[in-house]
C-alpha cells in the first residue's frame, strides 16, 4: 500500500509541475502591446507616454486598439 501511495505521491507532484511550466511557457509567448497617447483635438498627435499635447495642451488619452471583425 505504501509503494502505491508514494507512486501515485509522484505522479500527481510531477503532472502539477508539468502544467505550471507549461503554462509559464504560452504566457511568456504573448507580445506587450505598447500603449500609444494621442489628443481628441488633434489625432495627429501620438506619443509614447502620457502628457500633454505640443499644440493645445490637453491631456493625452490612449490609443484605443482597432477590433477584428472575423
């Protein structure tokens, strides 16, 4: 009985590890996407980082990514 315990012991720890560097593994696959800033009054305007806009001083507001429409 012990042998059948400490073997089952075994194979659960090592299925637990397996998942875990598994999913590791996909999330580390996955791109940041970088946040761009524009202003509403001039969408010509895109920065990097929040601020101000150059031309009116309005604050800058992300960038809302386009959807896929499949």
């Amino acid at each position: 009985m012990k042998k059948v315990m400490m073997a089952l012991f075994i194979l659960i720890a090592t299925t637990s590890v397996t998942a875990v560097s598994a999913r590791d593994g996909k999330s580390k696959k996955h791109k940041t996407i970088a946040t761009k800033y524009t202003c509403t009054m001039h969408p010509e305007v895109i920065r990097s980082k929040k601020g101000k806009c150059p031309k009116c001083g309005m604050n800058l507001v992300p960038v809302k990514a386009p959807h896929n429409n499949k």
